[in-house]
C-alpha cells in the first residue's frame, strides 16, 4: 500500500500496537512482513514527508516540550533533507554492502566452534586458568554498599522503595505504564548482582554474601513491580515466562539466575518450578532455568536476526548479550543437563548477523543501536516457535542418549518464519557499545571478537574524544527521551558501560581518563555504619560474617 498513510493505520491501532509502529518510521527494507495485511513502507517523497513529521511530533511527545508548529516544521524539514542521503543506510541491514558489515576477519571470529571447557564444580570453580587477584579493600568496600541495598533490606518494602525508586519513564503512549525505558529498576538490580558476582567469584570466603545479593535480586527481579508493564505489551501471552519478546526482563532473570548457581552451587532456580511469580492479577507462574533457557533459544530460532526482542519486534545487541551469558553458564554448571556448545548454533548465527549487518554507518559508534524485526509475539510465529523449541528438545534429548559433555555443529538450520527485518537505526552510542563489548567476551565462542569489533569500529570514536571528559561532568536531570533511539542517557551513567569495555580490551590510557572523571565528580566515601538486618529466606542474614568491617568479613 505504497500511497497509503501510515497515520490512518496508526489512528486504529491499538496502544500494544503504538509501541511499536513509531519505530517503523525509521525505515523499512520494502519486504512485506506478516505482522499486519500488506505492509510495505517505502521511501517515496510522500512517506518520508510524513515520516519527518511524524518522527518530529513524537519527539516532541516523548521529550514532554512544550514545541511549536513552526519548530516541529522546522525539525521536519531538517529530517526530510537527510532522509534522501540516508535511505540506504536506515533500511535493511542484510543489502550486500560492506558498510553495513564488520569486513571477513570478524565474521570468520563470529562463526568460530565453541571450545571444549571444563565444567563448573559445585564451589562455582574449575580447574582451568590464572589464579584471581585479590581482592582490593575499595572492593570490599563497594561489596558493603552492595550489602546494605539488597540483603540487609530483608522484605522491608518501605526500605525497599525507598531505595529502589527508580520509575523507569514511561512512553508518550494512552496508558503507558512505568518501567518501560533505561532507567527501569530491572537493569539497575541486574547490575548490581553482576557486580558482585565480578567480586565475590574470585574467593570461596564470599560465596554466602555474594549469594545473598543475587538471591535477594532475583526476589526483587520475580516481583510484580518490575515485571507490570508485560501486560502493557504482550495481554494475551499471560504467563510472563512464555512471551516470545522482552529479552530485556528474561534474559536478565535466566543471567542472574545462573550466576547464582555457578557462585553457590545451589541448583534451586534449575529445579523444575524453580523459577515461581505471582502477577498484577494473583495469578502463578512457574518455570525454570533451563525451561527458559530453552524458550529463548527458541525465539531466537524464529527471529530474522537470530536475536529475541525487548519491545515489540525491536532487537538490541545489548539485550541479548545476558541471555546469551545465561545460556553459556547452563553449559557450564555441574549437573546441568545442557553440554557444552548446545547454544553454539543460536550463538553463531545471531553473531553471524550482527558482524554482517549491524556496523554503524553514521559515525557515532561501533555497533548500530537496534534492528527492527517483524514483532513476534502474534499468532503466526506460534507454529514456528513450537516446532523450534520441539527441535532443542530434541537436540538435548539427543546429546544425552549418546552421552555428550561437548556438541559441535548444527543438526538442522531454523525453519521458515515470518519474522522479516525492517530496518535499523543507522548510528551507535558510545555507552550501548560498552554495554555490548563488555559482556560479549564472556559469551562468544571466539574470545578475540570483541577486541576486534573494538579496534575497527570503537576504538577511533574513543580516541577521538568527540564525547568528551572534560572538567565539567554532564549531569542532566531531564528525564531520558521516552524513545530508545534518543539515547539522551547522563555520561556519568553510560560511562559505567565505557569503562570496563576499556580495562577488558586493554586500552589503558582511555581507561585512566574515563576513571579520573568519574572519580574526581562521582565518587563518594561515607562511614561504615553498622545494620545487621534480615537476609531474607535465610540467606546470609545476621551474625560476625556480615560485620560492616571487611577485614572481619574475610576473617569469618
């Protein structure tokens, strides 16, 4: 329907819908999809007029400005001029052009076999590798601080919201719910359990603390205040462990959940019904670890770029990155039934796609910020997804009969789909590069991709020093734009992502220049202030091992 108006279909759309046809305006590859009757956008002058308008209108909604015509037309304008230049590069990802691609070196890194490895005994150790650095007093100082936020709570919910207060914005859409942009409470609590799980695997003396936070966290993780806005998304999917989307919560549930194990060696969220919520509405759920390991292979198995969305259909590397390290720990834990290099397919072909397609091609960055895919949780994917999740079972089914701890190589592709990809966002952001270099390292069959995708694409946008760590730190309070591609994040926030992708690739030198930013403007010391509080289910509460003195935590 080249000539017919994306507004019109907006105007019927359901707000479920709304979350996310704006993002459609960025652009589609002219492939019909299945998400909706003969949808074909094109990039005739008439469409990228009313793109521009429509892109304009819903910055403006999102940003919450007060704007006028003459500056929405103005913005418009703006946009309709660049648009012509920049079809190629905001459409479809997979054209045959290199500037979309990574080049052959990182695509021969991203189709690499998974290594055999040891598995993890039930101290969350092995028997491979360096020996750990001790840990640094600054360390055990910020593990204290971790303490007193999540275990040392206990239940207390007045304690808890008051600490955990983050609303995570909202959308510029009827009835939005909160917790639906990047400053929503699940990434906050999921990195502070990574946190401390960096710290505490490196000593047995920890394991009970750093157990307590991640327990605690995944409480707060299955409660209904963080998980609410599904029902915004996805209403008929009821339970939340089924949807086919919003990588975003599982993937972050099935990391943290396997990071406990393999730091405590308690299997209890790998149990069957190991994983239990109770929703908005008292209605239970249940799954587990390694039955949500599974589900999300499987969506990655029905989706065009071998990735599992966070909202509707839109697929970020960063997202994908925490189930994929979930996914790489079920190989690894002792008694799992999962061997290793059963995820490698799934693990190469996502690879695969983004060493291909997801160059930024606007000089901002390294790795384009999203790609748009068909949205998959409508009722044409439930037959795909139900012959690809019957064929992992299979495939484990398989892998135990014959008795392997190592699986090589793929027995069957993924079969036909109606996920098609859209487009994608032309440009990176600094920050979303850390946050997809950081972790991909832990997860990537090749431990050599990230520090090549670093030294092609990352690296000379850093050193460059366009963003800037200058002597005055930028310390917005605006609220970040409701819409994901406006990225309007503080830098002393995104900074967190930039810095340990630097000490982990090795680039030092920017390394000390982003600490020394950090620490001369953010850093604060307070005090030890002793709290025995409450664990919470038993798990490290009370008594001297939980002394507010590190030295006395390491002695007990």
């Amino acid at each position: 329907r080249p000539q017919r108006s994306v507004a019109s279909d907006l105007s019927r759309a359901s707000p479920s819908d709304l979350a996310w046809q704006p993002t459609l305006l960025m652009g589609g590859g002219g492939r019909t999809s299945s998400f909706a009757p003969s949808h074909s956008l094109n990039t005739s002058t008439p469409f990228l007029l009313g793109s521009a308008l429509a892109s304009a209108l819903f910055a403006c909604l999102a940003s919450h400005t007060a704007v006028s015509l003459s500056a929405v037309a103005a913005v418009a304008s703006v946009v309709l001029c660049i648009s012509a230049g920049l079809r190629w590069v905001v459409g479809d990802p997979l054209r045959d052009t290199a500037a979309h691609g990574f080049g052959p070196r990182c695509t021969a890194l991203a189709a690499a076999a998974t290594p055999a490895a040891p598995k993890l005994d039930n101290n969350g150790s092995c028997d491979s590798g360096e020996p750990p650095a001790d840990l640094s007093q600054e360390e055990l100082l910020l593990l204290q601080y971790f303490f007193a936020i999540t275990f040392r709570l206990g239940d207390d919910e007045a304690a808890i919201s008051s600490i955990w207060c983050m609303t995570g914005g909202g959308k510029p859409l009827p009835s939005a719910p909160d917790q639906l942009n990047f400053t929503a409470i699940r990434y906050h609590l999921s990195f502070v359990a990574y946190a401390t799980a960096a710290i505490c695997m490196r000593t047995p003396l920890l394991k009970a603390q750093g157990g307590a936070v991640l327990g605690w966290v995944m409480r707060q993780l299955l409660s209904p205040r963080v998980f609410r806005y599904c029902d915004f998304y996805w209403p008929a999917d009821g339970s939340p462990f089924a949807c086919r989307e919003n990588v975003m919560w599982t993937g972050h549930l099935l990391h943290v959940a396997t990071l406990y194990e393999a730091l405590t060696g308690d299997d209890k969220y790998r149990q069957p019904g190991g994983l239990r919520l109770v929703d908005g509405r008292g209605r239970e759920w249940s799954s587990d670890a390694e039955a949500l390991g599974l589900h999300l292979a499987a969506c990655m198995r029905v989706n065009a770029a071998g990735g599992v969305p966070c909202e509707p259909g839109l697929v970020f590397f960063q997202c994908q990155n925490h189930a994929m390290c979930g996914l790489r720990l079920l190989e690894a834990l002792g008694g799992s039934r999962v061997p290793h290099g059963f995820f490698g397919p799934e693990r190469r072909r996502f690879l695969q796609f983004a060493t291909g397609g997801m160059r930024a091609v606007v000089g901002t960055g390294g790795l384009k910020v999203v790609v748009v895919t068909t949205p998959q949780h409508t009722e044409p994917f439930c037959a795909p997804f139900a012959r690809e999740r019957a064929h992992l079972e299979e495939r484990l089914a398989s892998a135990a009969r014959a008795g392997c701890e190592t699986i090589a190589g793929e027995h069957r592709p993924p079969g036909p789909s109606p996920s098609r990809v859209l487009g994608s966002v032309p440009f990176a952001h600094l920050g979303s590069d850390g946050w997809d270099l950081t972790y991909l390292g832990w997860w990537a069959d090749s431990g050599r991709l990230a520090g090549e995708l670093y030294t092609l694409a990352v690296q000379p946008k850093v050193s460059r020093g366009a963003w800037g760590y200058g002597e005055h730190p930028s310390l917005d309070s605006r609220p970040p734009l409701a819409c994901c591609v406006g990225l309007n994040i503080p830098k002393s926030a995104y900074s967190a992502q930039i810095l340990p992708m630097l000490r982990q690739l090795g680039d030092g030198s920017n390394a000390d220049r982003v600490e020394a930013w950090l620490r001369r403007h953010f850093r604060r010391e307070a005090p030890a202030q002793s709290h025995q509080g409450g664990g919470g289910e038993g798990e490290g509460g009370g008594g001297e091992a939980l002394s507010c003195s590190p030295e006395a935590e390491l002695r007990a």
